[in-house]
C-alpha cells in the first residue's frame, strides 16, 4: 500500500490489486491481507499489533515485528 502514495521522483503509480474490503464483515486477520504483495499464512488469522516505526509513524504488520522472517526492529529512533 505504501508504494500506491504519489511521489514526485515516480511517474506511475502502483495499482492495488484487488477491491476494497468490506468494512461491515472485513477479513479475518490483517485487513489488507487481500490486498497485499507481502501476505503471509499468518497475516490471515492474527492481526498483527500496532507499532511505531518513527516519531510520527505507525504500522500495525508483522513484516515490522522483531523475530518475524524479514522483519524490523520497530525501534523509534
């Protein structure tokens, strides 16, 4: 999802593939799980928790988590 926010150094931006999720019934787990290019199994049972990534930046996915496969550290400095 990030890469589909206009920047000026890209000319195109990156389509999302698939639709919006439902917002009454949404998906189990992660809600964008649908959606995203980095889904994992666990992605579409647990919701993954709510980190700060920078002094003014939140992510709730577990590519951010500590100890998950190619994930950060979600240190705030």
């Amino acid at each position: 999802l990030i890469n589909a926010i206009p920047s000026a150094q890209r000319n195109e931006l990156v389509e999302i593939r698939g639709s919006v999720p439902d917002l009454v019934n949404p998906p189990s787990g992660c809600r964008f799980h649908p959606r995203c290019n980095y889904v994992r199994d666990l992605c579409k049972n647990e919701k993954p928790k709510v980190l700060q990534v920078e002094k003014d930046h939140i992510v709730a996915c577990f590519l951010y988590e500590v100890g998950y496969e190619g994930g950060e550290s979600g240190r705030t400095d």
